[in-house]
C-alpha cells in the first residue's frame, strides 16, 4: 500500500479507505429542526473522472441510499444547485460537490465564488494531484516549477470560507469537522473545499469508532452584547423616522416572526433587500418595498428621511445602499448581524448577534416606543403609491410584451408555496420592483454574485429541497435568453431526475440590460445586443421551445401575454418540466421608477459628449454619497 499502514484495524477503530471515512461520516451528521432531526447533508451532486471515480465513486456508491448522488451535466452548474439548495433549507441543510481532478474541479470556482457571495454552506470534494508525485506530471496537473504543491485546487482559497488539503488518512478527524463548523456557522458561513489527491482517496486507516457516531448538530444563536443592545437601544428610542432594513440573514436566522412583532410592535416601516425579499408578504401594512438600486420609491424616499436604520440580517451592498447615497448624510445606522464585519460596517452602531436574540433583545430593551402616527402614515402612502405603479407597470401595454408584464401574469398565478428564482440581467431588477410576495421566504433573486448561469441550475437544486418539504409546490424560474445560452442543461437535469420546474424564457435578443447601462452611461451599444455585435453579420433567432424539447421538456412559444398566461396553465399541469419562450422588448417597457443612484466607472474623458453628461450626471448624484468604511 503506497501509505505504508498496516492492513488490521486495532480494537475499536474501523479500518476504511478516506474516501469512506468522510462519506460515512457524513451520512451520520444530522440538524435539529421543528420537526426532528434530519440528515444535515442532503446528497450531492457528482460528475466522475479519473480524479475521483475509482475511490470516492466507490464509497458513495456504498452510500447511495443515504446520500443520494445526482448526477450533474456541468460542474458549474452543479455548485449552482447546491447554493440554491442551501438557501431554499435556509442554511440548514447542505449538499456537496464532487468533481475530478483538472478541468472538472475549475469548474466549480465560480459556483464557489457564489456561495461564498452570499454566504451560503457548500461542500466540494474534489480530486487532486497525487500525494506521492511517483507518477507526476499526471494528466490535467499543473505544473508550478518552484513549488511543486501549487495546483488548480490552490485557486479556491479566495472563494471558501474553509479550504483543507488532505495529505494524510488522520487529517480527515480534523479537517471533517472544521469544515462543517464553518458551513454551519452564522457569521462564517460559506463554501468549504477540500482537495483530496487520487492515490490518498484509497489509502485505508484505522478510523475510531467513535468519529462515526450519528450527531445532532444546532445553530450558533449569539445573545447581544449587554452594552451594544443597550447603546442601541438608546438610540433607537430616540429615532423620529426609523426605518428596519430587513436582509436574508432574517430569513436564516428563522426570525421572520420576531421581525414582524418588533415592527408592529414598534410602529417602524420595513424595506427588504434582494435577499431579504420575501421576509413580509406584499400586503402587510408595515412593508414599504424593496430598497436600493433595484428597489421601489416608496422605500427610497422613506430611507432617505430615515435618521435611524435599523439594519437587520444585510451585508449593505451596493445596490441596497445606493453606493451608499440612499440614506440622509446624518443617518444612523444599527448595524444587528451575527457576522461582526457587517455589524460594523460604514461606522455603524454594531449590535453583533443573531438577528431573532438580536430583535427580541431589542424588543425588550425598547419597552413601549412607537413612532408617530405621521411616520407610518407617510411610509404607507408612498407604499400605495409604489403599488399603483406596479399595477399599471404590469398592465396593458401597445408593442412587445416587457419583463414586467410577464412576473405580472405569472405572479398571478403563482400560489403561497410557490417559489420563484431568478439572477443576472434585467430579471433581478424587475423581479424586485414587481413582484408581489405571496408566501415568506419564496423568492431566490440570485444577487450576492450576479451570476448568470445560476438560474435554471438554481431552480433544479431548489426544487430538489422543495420536493422534501412540499412536493406539490411548483419552481418557477425566470430567465433571458443570454443566460439561457450560457447555461441551460439542467433543464435535462429536472427531467432525468423528476424535479418540475416551470422555465420561462423571456428572449430580448442578448444582454440587453446591459444595453440599456450602455446607453444611459452615453456609450454606443456595442457587444450588447447580437444586433449590435460587430462580428455578427446576420444574427438569426435561436428556436428556444425546440432546444428545450429536445432535452425532454414540454416546450411551447408564445407571443402574447393572453397566449402566455394559457401556456402558463399548462405547464403548471403538466407532469415534467415545460418551458415558455417569449420575445420581450429590449428597448423600451423597463421598469424606470424606484431606482437609488449606482455608482459604475466611466471614461474621464471621451470624444462623445454623452459620456461627459452622463459623468456629469454621476457627480451631481455623488453629492449625497456616505464616506466611511
């Protein structure tokens, strides 16, 4: 044996190879939740090489029951359906990855990345170079002349939370554990990765007995600290126009209930952030929309006349911040996050906890604050306002059909348990302005990482884990053409496993959002839309209902909304995946109001006066941007 071990496990030790060891210590983690305990590791998603199928291939082959294996077409992809399943277990439950040593490894940097965006738990199990290098170079190694351990698996440290290499049998004891204590950490959350050399997968060693008994694992909730909560309290008790911020760390930090006690409670108006989106249904009288870039006047304006915010479970990016110009200069913020470099981020006040201790804390400290019945009066009319204009922004229209107006017809018949899932693009835009929650916690607007690609992967993982808590719930996922193209084969995906999903593809003739950046930055559309690609001489039409069909889908296009909304019925009663095609107007129909000042780059200078306006116009918005950390 190339470890040198000797082949006769000692009393109470289990002799396995690594690879056994770590899959079976898997299947015998488990999460506490309301219902029980479940297995914390739901499967995973695999694509074999000669980097894992000999050894790995052959302990999850043993486990197949325990940990069903999906097989993915991309693994790319494959991380995609992880993330999502994550976000739909609300970081409960997890899957990992494996992929082969090489090109399949690489592939998933970017699902990492993603995961690692917004913060969600993520195992890879990937093939690695041979730890004895007898046999090297081997095939699809990198060669680093001067440092010999440097190879494709290096490339994820920037992208994990936790990144191990295993180089002998005993490390699997340690680096198994530190692993999942990350994933399931609420501020650290996040991917973790670990190289595993080919030859080392089979190397056997005499495992105790005791590393594989079953375990019941729970979720870290921190207490506030004494004088944070009280300094945060004085200040909120103080606010004239408080306002909560309301981020996806509400959502896993099961603390949807306590939001909406404290809010009522207290008589403060909530915005949501992308993530956050589906914390308060549509209609609760205290919810004034989405804020930010992509957001609604209604939350907007209440932000900017803020002068406490409250800022629950977010990590303030950008597009919820305005690049920080969304909020009056002398705002405070209370910044309530278990992870404290986003408690204290632009110098908030940090109240480092989780976010349901965190607001029932808060809740007690207040005592009996309420804001003034004109605050709440002038949030709930700005929020009718904004209501009025998504109503006529998904309405009757003359032309093509626009984004709006398809998540109008489709939110239309979408149930409460109903999940809908978008990224990239102009979808997360219009799907944050327009949509109208109709259950908590069902909307997964993929913004953390902007990925394209994410979309149809992201609504096969997510249907995955709403087949194991309600399998009569239909995944909606919304998607353009140009993701489409760059990632659509789990589509197969969904019908090789039975996992439905409703696929709409709303086809704008590229990337049209990003047209639409081009010109209102004063630049020529160029590269953007496939008729303004240079070296496309004649762009024709992709037949997308065809494409689909032909990985086993039910497919159809339709060219208007009433033809749409029968096609809709349709696919939510057919028995397997069905897919909507619909041209959609790249030009005109964009969803206009409700939108914060964004900081992008531009030319400092540039022969055409519309950059210089446009730069003009920038500056004139900087005016009001935060300066801090």
């Amino acid at each position: 044996m190339a470890s040198g071990l000797k082949a006769e496990a000692r009393a109470g030790t289990r002799r396995m190879t690594v690879a056994q060891a770590i899959v079976t210590w898997l299947a015998n983690q488990f999460i506490d939740t309301d219902s029980g305990p479940q297995r914390l590791c739901g499967g995973g998603f695999g694509i074999f090489g000669h980097g894992n199928a000999p050894s790995l291939g052959e302990a999850l082959f043993a486990a197949r029951n325990e940990l069903p294996l999906y097989r993915g077409q991309n693994e790319q992809s494959m991380g995609f359906a992880a993330a999502a399943y994550a976000k739909a277990h609300l970081r409960r439950r997890f899957m990992f990855c494996t992929a082969s040593a090489g090109p399949g490894t690489a592939n998933l940097l970017t699902a990492a990345a993603l995961a690692h965006a917004n913060r969600l738990p993520m195992l890879m199990l990937c093939g690695d170079n041979f730890a004895t290098r007898l046999p090297d170079p081997v095939l699809q190694q990198l060669e680093h002349f001067g440092n010999p351990t440097l190879g494709v698996t290096d490339a994820f440290k920037a992208v994990c939370r936790y990144w191990d290499r295993i180089t002998h049998p005993a490390q699997v004891l340690n680096a198994l554990p530190a692993a999942l204590n990350t994933m399931l950490d609420p501020a650290d959350c996040g991917p973790a990765f670990i190289a595993l050399p080919q030859d080392l997968q089979g190397w056997a060693w005499d495992y105790p007995e005791s590393f594989f008994a079953p375990r019941t694992h729970r979720i870290r909730r921190a207490a506030p600290d004494p004088a944070e909560l009280a300094e945060a309290a004085a200040l909120l008790s103080n606010a004239k126009r408080p306002v909560i911020i309301a981020g996806g760390g509400v959502q896993y930090s099961g603390a949807v209930a306590e939001l909406t006690a404290f809010a009522e409670t207290h008589a403060i108006p909530v915005v949501e952030t992308i993530a956050g989106r589906a914390n308060l249904v549509w209609d609760h009288p205290l919810n004034i929309g989405p804020i930010g870039v992509t957001g609604s006047d209604s939350a907007n304006t209440i932000a900017a006349e803020a002068d406490v915010i409250l800022a629950v479970g977010t990590r303030l990016q950008d597009f919820t911040t305005g690049s920080w110009s969304a909020f009056a200069p002398e705002a405070r913020i209370i910044g309530l996050n278990a992870a404290r470099h986003d408690a204290a981020k632009h110098l908030s006040l940090p109240l480092v906890c989780d976010a349901k201790a965190g607001l029932q804390a808060l809740a007690s400290a207040l005592g009996g604050y309420r804001t003034t019945p004109e605050w709440v009066a002038m949030a709930k009319a700005e929020r009718a306002a904004w209501n009025s204009y998504v109503a006529r922004n998904t309405g009757p229209r003359n032309g093509l059909p626009t984004y709006a107006q398809a998540i109008g017809a489709v939110n239309s018949a979408m149930s409460p348990d109903d999940r809908v899932v978008t990224a990239a693009g102009g979808l997360p835009a219009e799907v944050t302005a327009n949509w109208r929650t109709l259950g908590i916690g069902t909307v997964d607007v993929e913004f953390g990482f902007s990925c394209m690609g994410y979309e149809i992967a992201g609504g096969w993982g997510a249907k995955i884990a709403q087949a194991e808590r309600n399998p009569k719930a239909e995944t909606v996922v919304f998607v353009g053409d140009g993701s489409y193209l760059l990632m659509n084969s789990d589509i197969y995906s969904s019908v090789l496993t039975g996992h439905k999903l409703i696929v709409v593809v709303l086809d704008n003739g590229g990337f049209a959002v990003i047209n639409k950046l081009q010109k209102n930055t004063g630049n020529a559309s160029f590269n953007t839309l496939f008729a303004d690609c240079p070296t496309i001489p004649a762009p024709f039409a992709v037949d997308f209902a065809a494409h689909a069909r032909a990985m086993g889908a039910l497919a159809e296009e339709v060219e208007t909304l009433d033809d749409f909304g029968s096609a809709f019925a349709r696919a939510r009663a057919a028995d397997r995946t069905s897919v909507i095609v619909m041209r959609v107007d790249p030009h005109d129909g964009w969803t206009e109001a409700g939108h914060a000042w964004w900081e992008v780059g531009l030319a400092e200078t540039s022969p055409r006066a519309a950059i210089a306006e446009a730069r003009d116009r920038q500056e004139a918005g900087r005016k009001r941007q935060r300066q801090g950390v």
